[in-house]
C-alpha cells in the first residue's frame, strides 16, 4: 500500500472493521492425527492507521466468543462452556495493538495484548497488506491479513482428555488466521 492507491486522512480518523468482510479463523489439533477448523464473526472495534506513520497504529478489537463456529453445535456448547472460554462470565475476547514493526505498507509483525477468559497475553502477528483503494459507495478500504499461533493453556484453556494410545484430545498450540477489511467513510 502506497500513498499513491491509498489516500489517507489524517491518523486520528479511525477504520472501522468490517465484520461482512473480516474472518477470524482457528486450527486446532484434534486426536493429535488431524486439525479442526474453526471460526469467530462479527468483531467490532476500529483501527487507527496511517501508512506514513506505523507508529500511530492502534487497533482495538472485541470479538464475541458466542460467535463461536465449529460446524459441530455439540463441540461450538463445549467451547462456550467453563471448560474452555467461558462465553457466560467471559463474552469476549479482545486485541489491543502495541507496535508495528516493518513496512506497514507490505509486510509487518504486529504485537499486541490478547485477552481470553480475563487472561492478557502478548502476541505477535506477522501481518500481510493486502490492497487499498475506494468502494462504489463511496468509502476507502483496506485490506489486511495476518496469522499467528498462540498456546491455549497461557489464557486458562486448559480442558482435554487423554487418549487410551496416548496423547491428547486437543492439542496446545492454536494457528489464527485473519483476513480483514477495514472501511472509512472519504471525508
């Protein structure tokens, strides 16, 4: 992303996230011989960006745990439930942006405070920018995506089983990936 296919308002004019345009996806090992596929929707919350100050880059997110989606409503209770986010006393999780560090504008590692279950964690991101430019409805847009892993049992996700031929029935370690398109009314 350039100033050239981007044009920039001043870094104080928040992005919003677009929750119809944004997945927030997860992997899990599963039996420890395959990986289960999940995902979270409608995140809210804003991004303050601007591709000639990285600096100036503050994102707020919440995503509802209760978005929860496994295609497997059996598995989508048991996640909601104590044993793992406790989505009843937990609703949320949130993301707050520290620092970038890169080139915003192609390819940068995003480190941030991620919150599960009241449990605040550091992670890093390694962030791709994917486009700029206008909507026919008159709006810019950005595109980003990113993925990272984090290990679950550092946010209290702590429930398994142990398998009669050994390991475990949910793995530690959890990749993310996100693809996300953030909106800006032009002023």
């Amino acid at each position: 992303m350039t100033t050239a296919t981007a044009p920039v308002q001043a870094a104080t004019a928040p992005w919003q996230i677009d929750p119809t345009h944004t997945e927030i996806e997860f992997s899990a090992r599963h039996l420890m011989i395959s990986n289960v596929k999940g995902r979270f929707s409608n995140p809210t919350g804003s991004v303050v960006f601007d591709p000639k100050n990285p600096a100036a880059l503050a994102i707020d997110v919440s995503i509802p745990i209760a978005s929860i989606d496994t295609r497997n409503e059996q598995r989508d209770a048991h996640l909601r439930s104590a044993d793992f986010f406790d989505a009843e006393n937990f609703p949320a999780m949130t993301f707050q942006s520290k620092r970038a560090v890169g080139n915003t504008a192609s390819a940068f590692k995003l480190i941030g405070d991620l919150t599960i279950r009241g449990v605040t964690r550091e992670v890093t991101l390694d962030v791709t920018a994917e486009g700029a430019g206008g909507d026919p409805w008159g709006n810019d847009r950005l595109g980003f995506s990113a993925e990272g892993k984090i290990d679950r049992k550092d946010f209290g996700l702590v429930w398994n089983q142990l398998l009669e031929t050994g390991g475990v029935a949910v793995g530690d370690q959890i990749k993310i990936i996100i693809n996300t398109e953030l909106m800006r009314p032009k002023a």
